[in-house]
C-alpha cells in the first residue's frame, strides 16, 4: 500500500506534495507518516498551556471518527511556538515528538522510537528521529522546525 508523498523542504521548513508526470508523488515508506504525525496539530490537553495569544486547542477533526476512542493524530509540538530556547523546552519537543510517535510501537510497525531535540540557531528547533522498525531497518531523519 503506498501513500500521496509529503516531501520535507528543510529551507522552508515545512512538507509538501510532488507532482511527476502529472500524477502525485506517491511512497510506502515512512517519511510521510512521520511528518503528519510530528507536524499536524495535535488537540491540547486540558492542562496545557497554550501559546500566548492562543485560545483554540486546535487538534484535526477527523480524531472523531477513529475507531479507537482516544486515539489522535499530530503532535503537540505547535504549542512550543514563541517558546524561549531552554532545556524544558527541549524537553517538551522531545515528549511531544515521542507521543506522537508512539503509535508506531503500539501499532507494531517499531520496536523502538527515539527523539532528540536540540537548538540549532535562533529560534529553530531540530528533531533528530531515530525509528527501529521490528523487521531490523532503522530510519533516520532530522527535522527543523520555528519557535
């Protein structure tokens, strides 16, 4: 089964589709799973703190029609915008990260999800994700992303 390609611009700091041959890009790996799961927004918590100037929880609708109650896609990493650069903060990025990847454990398509996060310059982030697959392959891919 492959999925529509989301191809990640680390210049511009975000996804997009690829047209070739006038049909979209399609993969079956990981790549695009990992992107909405990091970069889709994941609804608040109750007890989160939102962002300064934010009032909406956000969070996809289409969490309501998941067969599983509870279940949710994204990440909560929006919720670090405007943040300062300190080492909670990084803290959060790599919980976040980790939450919203940790369906591929439960799901058993891993058998382990590790994130690091780390200041890369002024008001950007990086994610280093590192994704043990249960067949033995291992994926690799940092990610940036704006404070």
């Amino acid at each position: 089964m492959s999925d529509i390609a989301t191809i990640y611009d680390d210049v511009e700091l975000g996804g997009d589709m690829m047209v070739s041959g006038g049909a979209l890009v399609e993969e079956v790996g990981l790549q695009t799973a990992v992107l909405i799961s990091l970069f889709t927004d994941r609804r608040a918590l109750d007890d989160d703190v939102l962002p300064a100037g934010t009032t909406g929880k956000r969070g996809w609708w289409g969490d309501l029609t998941l067969p599983t109650e509870g279940d949710q896609y994204g990440s909560r990493l929006w919720q670090l915008s405007r943040e300062k650069q300190t080492a909670a903060v990084l803290r959060r990025a790599e919980e976040y990260a980790s939450e919203a990847l940790a369906w591929l454990v439960t799901d058993g398509v891993a058998s382990q999800v590790t994130v690091t996060a780390e200041v890369v310059r002024r008001g950007v982030l990086g994610l280093g994700v590192e994704i043990t697959l249960v067949r033995g392959n291992v994926f690799v891919e940092d990610y940036l992303l704006t404070l």
